[in-house]
C-alpha cells in the first residue's frame, strides 16, 4: 500500500473511531463525495452508499456500484491522485479534531452529570466489578452493570415471570412510565414481555424476557434500521460502545440509570 493511501486510511480510522460522548450526538459535516482518481475511470471518496451519508463510509472508496475498503484497494491505486489523497487525509484530521472537541465540549456542559457516572464508575472498578482500564465509556459502566445484574438475577432464580408481568402491565396503566414501553401484546404475556427501555428514532434498547414456568430469563440488544447487537457481559467497554447508541450524553446516560432502576425496582430489588 503506498504512503499517502496509508496516511489515508490511518486518519479515517481515527475518524470512525468510537467516542463518547456519541458522534450521532454531535454536530459535525461529513465530508462531500469527490472523485480521487487521476484517469478516465471514476473512484469516488468517501464510498457513501445510495446516497446515505455515514462516518464509517470514510474508510471506503467506491468504483461504480462497488465498495471497496481502503484496506483492500491495492487494485485502484495506480489510478488515484495524490493530491486528492492528501486531502482526504487532511479532511479526516479535520473531522476527528472536531469530534474530540465537541465531546470535550459536551462533557463541560453536562460537567455534574459526567461527575456522577465517574464517580459511580470509581467506586464499580474499585470493588472489582470488571479490571478493564477506564477509557471515554467507562462513564457507561454504571448503565452496563445494572442491566447486566437483572440477567444475572434472572440467570439464579431471583426474579420470578409475575414480576416482568406486573411491570409491563403497570406500564401499560402509567403507573410506571419513564419513557419505558411494552413491546409484545398483553395477550403474548404467557410466554414473553419485550420492553423498549429507551428510543433515539435511530436506535432502540430493547429489554426481552423469556418466561418459562416458574423461571425468567432476561436479554437485552439494541435495534438499529439494518442491525441488532447484543449485550453480552464479556467486556463492559464492547457493551457500553453498543449503549452508547441511545444514550450518547451524561444526561442521556443518566436517564437510562434512572430507567433501569425502575425496573430492578419493580423486580423486587433483587436484580
């Protein structure tokens, strides 16, 4: 791979790197589609697909109605400008300096809500819950822990089915609101209740429980337009990275907090 087209690709993969607080939530302009080659042939960048514009497109060129990864383009570069690489690559420099200062800028304005994940975080990896060194989503760990502790207690017995059906129906009257809604029908309730714990437009947080006799089991995903992701208990960071899709502020995050305290709440305060 030749030097600028390294240059290239080492700066949109700084750009497309994970933030917190969320790109999604920050003001910032994607750059415009040009053609980079120096032939005939037409090798456009940043390989934004019909017409949607996203962050992770940067580490794309498109040829035609083919993607191709930087990483994989070995074949296109003897037809691309170097100038117009260069300029690709001062152009991610320029977006990844943006975004590091508009998340710095919104956890000054939210300096008391960031303060409180902090300090809850400190005190979770001060008692060994996870030894994963602290990067920009340890914020997100207080919101991880909880939902993860409701699949545990769910996983040892702690929380029978009637207690997920007496919340999905309180929610249902309003007595337990908080942004929180049922998913599933009431008349679905023998076998599973599905919650929506929080909604973007964009991404949804999804709380599903399986009710089997006398046992619950509980999981959580978030839904996006084209995807779903897991949340699983191997890596708080990996979790949070996926969180961070409804929750992309200290304000956000700790409304989520609330949100689920409401359920370990209405678990029994088992979970």
């Amino acid at each position: 791979m030749k030097e600028e087209t390294m240059l290239l690709l080492g700066a949109a993969r700084e750009a497309v790197r994970p933030r917190w607080p969320h790109p999604n939530v920050i003001s910032h302009h994607l750059p415009a589609e040009r053609n980079v080659s120096r032939t005939s042939t037409i090798i456009v960048w940043p390989g934004y697909k019909g017409g949607k514009q996203c962050l992770h497109h940067l580490l794309n060129f498109r040829r035609a109605s083919s993607t191709i990864p930087i990483e994989q383009s070995a074949s296109l570069e003897p037809m691309l400008d170097r100038n117009e690489v260069l300029q690709a690559t001062r152009e991610c420099t320029e977006l990844s300096q943006h975004l590091d200062r508009m998340a710095q800028a919104i956890r000054d304005q939210q300096k008391a809500e960031f303060g409180a994940l902090i300090a809850e975080t400190n005190a979770l990896l001060l008692v060994g819950v996870t030894d994963e060194p602290p990067g920009d989503f340890a914020p997100l760990f207080p919101v991880i822990h909880r939902m993860l502790t409701v699949c545990r207690a769910c996983e040892n017995g702690f929380v029978r089915p009637d207690a997920f059906r007496k919340l999905a129906s309180d929610i249902i009257a309003r007595k337990t609101h908080l942004g929180i809604c049922v998913e599933s029908m009431p008349q679905e309730y023998g076998q599973s209740v599905e919650f929506i714990i929080a909604n973007t437009g964009e991404a949804r947080l999804h709380l599903y429980t399986e009710l089997r006799g006398e046992r619950a089991f509980a999981s959580w995903f978030v839904a996006e337009s084209e995807t779903v992701q897991y949340i699983a208990g191997h890596s708080y960071t990996a979790s949070a990275i996926k969180v961070s899709k409804v929750c992309g502020t200290p304000h956000e995050a700790l409304a989520l907090k609330q949100r689920l305290d409401v359920i370990i709440s209405a678990l029994g305060g088992e979970a």
